[in-house]
C-alpha cells in the first residue's frame, strides 16, 4: 500500500537532508516508511514514520 507522502529524509552519501519523499509504505514487520530518492545522487532515501 503506497500513499503519497511529502518531507525530508537524510542521505547518508550526501550526508545532508533531502527532500521529497516521493511515498508511504508499509513494511512487512508493520512499520510505515517515507521513501524516495535523492534529487542529488539517485540513492534512495527512507525515513521512519510515526504510528499516527
């Protein structure tokens, strides 16, 4: 299940934050995740979401 999702994430190659996270996912283990990919250096970017 992928929604939409706007904010910043860090990119460990660039070590700075980015933005945007392109989308929400959930994981198998029930966690929700912000991922996307750098404007900058293509690599992919996550961030943990809250549970709210």
């Amino acid at each position: 299940m992928a929604e939409a999702f706007e904010g910043e994430a860090y990119c460990v190659k660039c070590k700075a934050k980015r933005s945007p996270i392109e989308r929400r996912v959930e994981e198998t283990n029930g966690r929700r995740m912000g991922k996307g990919k750098c404007p900058v250096c293509g690599t992919t970017v996550v961030r943990i979401l809250g549970k709210a």
